[in-house]
C-alpha cells in the first residue's frame, strides 16, 4: 500500500474529517490494510503533524483488528469488538493501560462491530455495531521486543508491534498534551476509502 500525505488528506476531505494544524496538534490515523491474513500486524499508524509550517509524517505497523485468540473466546458475550472506520473526536485520554504503563485510553465514545461467531475471520455486520465505552486503546505489544503476532496483545485495541515506534508516539503525546491537553482524537480508515 503507497501512503502519500495527498492520499490522506484528499480522503479525511472527502469524508468530511477534520485535520488538525498547529505546531505538535497530532493527526492520528490509523489505516486497516486490505490483507485479511489473520493475527498479524498488517494495518498502519500514522503519526501526521506540523512544526514551523513543515509537516511531519510517523508510519507505524500496527493492527487495528483483535488477535484471534479473542476472536475465537470473545471477553464480551455479544462478541469481540473490531473498531468501526470512522472519526472519534477526543475519544482517547493519556492514562494507564491496564494500570500498567502509559498509553491513550478510551474516554470517549466509539463504535465497534460485535464479532460472535468464534471464528478467525473478521466479521463487520453493520446490524452489530454497539457504540459506548468499550476500552478500546492505543497501545503497544510486548515491552522490550517486536511482536510478531497479535494474540493476545488485542480485543479491541490499536496495538503497536514495536515498543520503540510505541515510545516514540507517546513522547509526540506528552509534547501535544503540554501544548493542547491530554485529550486526543483518532481517524480510522480503510485502504479502500484512499
């Protein structure tokens, strides 16, 4: 998949998203790749944003559907959550994941499909779609290593393969958040809306 800044920009027009501009006002956007191969992080995090007028563009390798542990033993009886493409205005706040370490955690709305038939396929009924407070976060995989396979690193969340690509984004969190405030917005789309 080619990204250009045009391409995105064009599609969050398109479909009537905002752009936010400013010195460190982070664009987050995730991009749920066409690749359907389950338990892989095949999906894309940019990271898009300005400092003296000259936009910056972070691609990170992410997963933005879960891991087909819990797509075969879903948390939720109504199913497992796989996030709806869409723009979620202030949905997500710096905090604790799990309690554990920093990451953006859910603190407003967001829609998601209920997937309930324990299978690895992604299913995206649109007669499933449940909208509310779901814990769906952006976070990363394992600590100190690179994640190959989703597992159980997702019911739900966006999760980055490298802790790495993970530290760098949220050090671009706490410098926006100094700035703007610890509340941040996320864009979902597919590669198909580019």
């Amino acid at each position: 998949m080619q990204l250009t800044l045009k391409s995105i920009t064009d599609a969050l027009k398109r479909l009537d998203y905002p752009f936010f501009k400013g010195d460190y006002n982070l664009n987050l956007i995730g991009i749920r790749t066409a690749d359907s191969h389950a338990n892989t992080f095949n999906d894309v995090l940019l990271v898009i944003y300005q400092v003296d007028q000259k936009t910056h563009v972070h691609q990170f390798q992410i997963t933005t559907d879960p891991g087909v542990y819990y797509r075969e033993n879903p948390i939720n009886v109504d199913g497992t959550a796989i996030l709806v493409p869409g723009h979620y205005r202030g949905c997500w706040q710096i905090g604790a994941h799990q309690g554990k370490y920093k990451a953006l955690v859910q603190r407003g709305l967001m829609s998601v499909y209920r997937d309930n038939n324990s299978d690895k396929q992604l299913d995206t009924d649109e007669d499933s779609i449940e909208t509310g407070h779901f814990g769906i976060n952006l976070h990363r995989a394992f600590e100190s290593k690179y994640a190959l396979q989703v597992d159980r690193w997702s019911a739900g969340c966006q999760v980055l393969a490298d802790p790495v690509d993970f530290d760098l984004v949220m050090a671009l969190v706490a410098k926006s958040a100094a700035i703007y405030g610890p509340r941040f917005s996320y864009t979902l789309l597919t590669e198909d809306q580019l």
